[in-house]
C-alpha cells in the first residue's frame, strides 16, 4: 500500500528539516488512524509508526535548542512515548 499524502507530507517535511512541523503531521495522522487501530492491523501499525516517528523528531527539534526553549517538544514527545507505552502495555496484557 503507498504512503497516504500525509505520511508523504510529514516526511517531505522531515527532508527538509521542519522537523516540528514534520511531528504534527504525524500527530493528525495518529488522531486520523485512532478510531481504528483497534479493528485493523495496517491502522495500529501506521499508528505506532507515526507515534515513534513524531515522538523521535520532537526530540530531535529539543536537542537542537538551548535548554530553555525545550520544554513543549520535550513535553510532546514525553506525551506521545506515554501513549505508545500505554499501548504496548494494554496489547501485552490482552495476549
């Protein structure tokens, strides 16, 4: 299956170093895919892959500015890592 256009968006974004604006596409495309992530393999996966991948530029994003401009991208990817933990604990406890 192709990307869909905005995973496409949200690494064309990457490539060219909007690297926040590359994690909130990626957090749409989360909220896009949540109602069904549950009921369908390709949407959980397309989930978690967009979670790490956002969670991953928003640090990235924190690494590059001086310490006191890193608490939102710190505080949005610590959201986002809580939600794909939450995730993995609820499928761990339902095998």
């Amino acid at each position: 299956t192709p990307p869909s256009p905005e995973a496409k968006s949200g690494h064309t974004l990457a490539l060219e170093r909007r690297y926040r604006d590359a994690a909130k596409d990626l957090e749409a495309i989360m909220v896009d895919v949540a109602p069904l992530k549950n009921k369908d393999d390709e949407a959980a996966n397309l989930w978690g892959t967009a979670a790490c991948d956002a969670a991953d530029l928003y640090l990235r994003v924190a690494s590059e500015l001086p310490a006191k401009d890193r608490k939102a991208d710190l505080a949005s990817a610590k959201t986002i890592i809580s939600k794909l933990l939450w995730e993995r604990d609820r499928d761990e406890g339902s095998s």
